[in-house]
C-alpha cells in the first residue's frame, strides 16, 4: 500500500525516510513491547463498564458494543500515562532487568514483568481478571522457551483461562483462549520453528479483535499503533513489519 502512494524514487518518500531516521531506535524497540500491556489496561477499562469491578456504583452493561463514549477517554488517557511512565523508567533504570535496553533481552522480562503485574491486579479488578493474567503468562512463556514442556504448560494454562472465564461469564478471554487454542496445537505437532512464531504473534492479535468488538477506542489505537509499524519498517528500510513479533532486531 505504501509503495503504490509513496514510490521510492518520489521526494515524498525521501522526506518521510528522513523523518522516520530520526526516530531513536532504542525507544522505538521499548515501545512496541507495550501493546500486550496496552490489551491488559483496555480489558481492566473493560471490566470496570461491564462488571463494576473497582464497585464504584456505575450502572454496568455487559452488552454493549463497539464502545465510543466520553467515558472512554479515561482509557486512553491511562494507557497513555503508563506509557510515558515506562518509557521514562526504562531509560532512568537501563540495567533493571525489565527494562534493559537490549531487546532480546527485554522482551521475555518485560512479558514476565507484565504476567506479574496482570495476577496483582486480580486483586484490585476481581477473579475476570484471572483469565487475561494467565494469557499474558502463556505469551511469556512461548517466548521463554520453545520446549515440549512449554507448549503443553501453555495448553493447559490457556484451557484453565478459557473455562475460568466461561465461569465468570466474561466472554471476551473465553472467547478468544477457545479461537487461540488450535495455534498451540498445531505449534504442538508441528516441528517448525514457524508455528511458534504464529502461536506467539496471534495471541495478542486474537485478543486485540476480541477486544475491540467492545471497546472500539482501543481498536483505533490499535490501527495507529500497526500504521506507524508499517510506516516505520518501509520508510526506513523499504521491509514489511514483522507484526507483534516483539524479539526480532532492527
């Protein structure tokens, strides 16, 4: 798409190149390892409308879809706030094994860090919080290692969110752990190296949908977020993006 609208002999796309060089590659690398963290604070916006976890009094809806309403601004603005705030922590405390700068590295402590952060907010937003907690760890763990332990580990504790959810009436993890379940399988059987790969890249992508089928917001800036990639990965260096493919190097 870009191709066709921005050639590369253009001047346009020598002065989109220019721009996009600019960009610090260390802080471009810290922040796409946010959009699982971004899933986890829309699903808690989520469950705040639909369950009144935080009971706060809120006349909840667990019907709604494609969410569009002033309410939601509190969702943007807290993804935003926690952005900035790992930004500014992951280049205050560098040597900080979450926040280390080398992205192979950062990536397996960042999710691990994230999986910690998601089961103690089980205690601030209630058990629905149980089945995401438990998809951030899978994510973590595929990353980890790719051992036959691991895949099976990863079944069993993607078939324990989906039940616990389908318990809890909360249909957006129930859901999407029963659509992301075939991925481990044939990760499972088959012996390449690819299908961890999409085991692990689909999972953010398959709750990311889900998700967005109740908070339309968080579906916008999810759109941005793939844009800018995009953008990025072909104006610097003419490539596709590798989507949430989060242990890969520029």
């Amino acid at each position: 798409m870009f191709r066709r609208f921005f050639p590369v002999e253009s001047n346009q796309y020598k002065s989109l190149h220019n721009l996009f060089n600019k960009i610090d590659t260390d802080l471009l690398n810290r922040f796409e390892i946010f959009f699982p963290m971004w899933i986890m604070f829309a699903f808690q916006h989520y469950l705040v409308k639909s369950y009144d976890s935080l009971n706060m009094g809120i006349d909840v809806n667990k019907h709604y879809l494609f969410s569009m309403i002033t309410e939601d601004l509190i969702g943007v603005v807290n993804i935003l706030l926690h952005s900035l705030l790992f930004l500014w922590l992951m280049k205050k405390f560098e040597s900080f094994g979450p926040f280390r700068i080398v992205k192979m590295d950062s990536q397996t402590n960042f999710l691990l860090f994230l999986s910690l952060y998601a089961f103690i907010d089980v205690i601030i937003f209630g058990k629905a919080m149980v089945g995401l907690a438990l998809l951030i760890l899978v994510l973590y763990l595929l990353y980890r290692s790719d051992s036959f332990q691991i895949k099976i580990g990863s079944i069993i504790l993607t078939i324990t969110a989906m039940i616990f959810s389908i318990n809890q009436n909360e249909p957006i993890v129930s859901t999407a752990a029963a659509v992301y379940l075939p991925f481990l399988f044939v990760a499972l059987i088959g012996k390449s190296e690819s299908y961890v790969h999409y085991a692990q890249r689909y999972l953010p992508l398959i709750l990311f949908i889900f998700l967005t089928t109740k908070e339309l917001w968080f579906g916008l800036i999810g759109i941005g977020y793939f844009l800018f990639f995009n953008s990025y990965y072909y104006f610097t260096s003419e490539s596709r993006y590798n989507w949430l493919k989060f242990d890969h190097n520029y």
